[in-house]
C-alpha cells in the first residue's frame, strides 16, 4: 500500500510516503529499484526525496544505483560517490567505470562520471581508460599518446564535442596515425555519424602528410577486403578519390566504378569494374553494381543486367530487373522471361513484360514453344492474352 502512494495524489502525499519508507527500513530490493524510478521524477520534490531515501538505505542501495547508471539515468551519478563510501567499493566504481568507457554513453555522462571516480579514490587501469580519461579532461593530445587504443574514443567523442573541441580532437586523431584509419573509415560509413565531414579531413590531412603514399595503399587495400561490408569499402573509395588517387587492380576497382566512375558518357574503366562487381562475394556489392547499371544509357550494359538477373541473392535479381525495362532488345527480353518461374519477382517480370508490350509476344511465343517447364508455358501464355488485351 505504502509503495502505490508513491506514485499517486499530490507532491507532499508522495514525499511524505517516501519518508515513511525510510523510517520505517521496510525497503526490500523490489522496493529499492521501484524507488530509483523516482530518481527521474519530473518533480524535483519528489527526485530529491527519492535520492536521500536511498542515501538512507546505504549499502543495498548502490547496486541499483548504479544498473540506473548504466541505462543512461544520469541522476544517479551524484549519489553513487556517498553511495561508495559505505559499501564495497566495486559496487558503485564498476558501474561508473561501465560509463566512462562505453563508447555508446553520451559525453555529459562521462564528464559527470569522473569527479565523482576520483572521489572514490579511483585511479585508471588500462589504456583505454587512460585515453578516456584525458579526452574527459581536455587534454586529446595526450590520449593520442597511446595510439590505436585511443582511435575509438577519440571518434566518440568527436560525434559529440562541442564545436569549441573539434579543432583538438581532430588533431588528435590525426596524431594517432594509420592506426586510426579503419576505425576512421568505419564512422565515415555511418551514415549517421553527426561529424563525418570532420573524420574525412583527418584522413585527407593525414593521407597527405604520410610518406610513401602510405594511406592510398591502405585504402585500396581495404576496397579489397571482401569481408568488409560494402558500406565501409565505398567510403574507402570516395575517400581515395578524395585524396587524388585511383585503384591500381583487384576488387577496388569494382568499388572504384560504384562509387566514383561517371556513368555518362560511360568509361571501358566504369564497365571493367562493374563485371568485377557482380562476381564480388558480398550480395550488397552485386546490388549496388546492378543500381549503378540502371544509370548507365548505353546497350552494353544489358549483358551486365542479364547476368544480375540469375544472381544468387533475390536483391540483386530485383535490381538487375528494375533497370533492364528501359532495354527492349530481344536478349534482354529474353532474360526477362525467364524470370517468369522467379519464386520472388515473377509478379515484377510479368509487368516489366507488360510494359515492354508487343515487342516481348514473339519473345514470349519462342518461350512457349522452347519451354522447358509447363509453369513457363502457362505464364507465357497468359502474359500474351495480357498484353493483347491492353
């Protein structure tokens, strides 16, 4: 009864329950965690009420405290320093700790985490929790001192600075080196990364500056690495472009002709690595070479889009019949046909055939005569009723 009061009828009803609680001890776990909901009241009131309850309780307080730590509820960051003091220390530096180096935690988290760390005496461990703990202070420089370690939050933290830190972090990173390249490349494929404009001038500022040409080969190498998402191979690409250079041979020249070739006029170079493209491993790869097709005007890429239509992946037969529509050569509209018996895009060649019209019935009556299976015939069929219908 005592804990529904918490939660119903008027501010000094619920604090003074919050109280009750207190005096009485009659807080078991179940109620522990039910009274740190209140810790993100929107009455301050009833937040601060919340908060000297579990001062009160002590000791199995903390662990709550800090799981509300680690679900991003701030308010709990200020209490866990006391919290600290009269319980195993662990309890309330681990979850704090979780905090400060979690890539996913946001930056006021971090900064708040850290005075109260050191209160609790905390010294860091690691290196990834040294290099978080200088970019926290303010001091980058010193975080790139630790290399590869320090390329991740450096990148974290550069989604999410100010406009005022930029500047440092950028440099930071750029002091990190070629350590920092994949995970650099790795966020400027994230489409969704709030400060890829700034990765790309790192690597671009650092790319010039290195000897030998170093980051060129590193980025083709990585355009090579079939097991790399297709997502990360084409920022490798654009960022190579970016740089002034070019892929010499292998599967960076499939990347290089999505990603970078002009489709008009169309180059033997753009063609070259489009067919690199479709034997690439990576279905992705094969459907974006298939997207890029359907914007090249030019007949030669229908032995491309035909190939794409008995493509093993269901995606990349529907992107390699998208494009072929515009295309109404026989060879092509028999590839079409074919696609008739497609589990997946039989419905999608019946209107790519319809909308092609005349010119696909002598194609569709070769079908019914070469037919290899009744399901064939039978869809033929009724696809030249159609389109003499319309």
């Amino acid at each position: 009864m005592l804990l529904n009061l918490l939660y119903q009828g008027p501010e000094e009803r619920r604090a003074e329950s919050l109280r009750m609680l207190a005096e009485k001890q009659a807080a078991d776990d179940w109620s522990v965690s039910r009274i740190a909901d209140l810790l993100c009241d929107p009455s301050p009131t009833i937040s601060r009420a919340a908060e000297a309850v579990l001062l009160g309780i002590g000791r199995r307080a903390s662990p709550f405290l800090g799981a509300w730590f680690r679900d991003w509820r701030l308010r709990s960051v200020p209490i866990l320093e006391p919290a600290g003091r009269f319980s195993p220390r662990q309890v309330a530096v681990e979850p704090l700790l979780s905090g400060i180096s979690g890539t996913g935690r946001p930056t006021s988290a971090l900064e708040r985490a850290r005075p109260v760390l050191e209160a609790l005496g905390w010294q860091p461990a690691t290196d990834e929790e040294r290099v978080v703990l200088s970019i926290v202070r303010g001091e980058p420089m010193m975080a790139a001192g630790w290399g590869a370690v320090a390329a991740v939050p450096l990148i974290h933290f550069l989604s999410q600075c100010d406009e005022r830190s930029i500047d440092a972090l950028e440099s930071a990173l750029a002091a990190v080196g070629a350590a920092a390249l994949p995970h650099l490349l790795q966020s400027l494929g994230d489409l969704h990364h709030r400060r890829r404009d700034c990765l790309l001038r790192v690597v671009e500022t650092w790319g010039r500056a290195a000897a030998g040409g170093a980051t060129l080969i590193a980025l083709e190498e990585l355009m090579n690495r079939a097991g790399e998402t297709f997502v990360l191979r084409r920022a490798a690409a654009l960022t190579l472009r970016n740089l002034g250079g070019a892929p010499t041979s292998g599967p960076a020249n499939a990347l290089w002709a999505i990603a970078v070739e002009n489709e008009s006029p169309p180059s033997m170079r753009l063609f070259e690595g489009l067919h690199l493209a479709l034997k690439d491993s990576d279905s992705a790869v094969r459907e974006a070479a298939m997207v890029k097709a359907a914007r090249v005007d030019d007949v030669n890429v229908i032995l491309l889009l035909i190939q794409g239509l008995s493509d093993p992946d269901w995606r990349v037969r529907g992107a390699a019949l998208r494009a072929i529509v515009r295309f109404h050569e026989p060879h092509a509209i028999t590839a079409v046909v074919r696609v008739l018996v497609d589990p997946y895009h039989a419905s999608d060649a019946e209107a790519v055939l319809v909308e092609i019209g005349a010119a696909a019935v002598p194609v569709l009556e070769g079908a019914i005569r070469a037919a290899s299976s009744s399901e064939l015939a039978h869809a033929a069929r009724a696809l030249i009723h159609r389109i003499r219908a319309t």
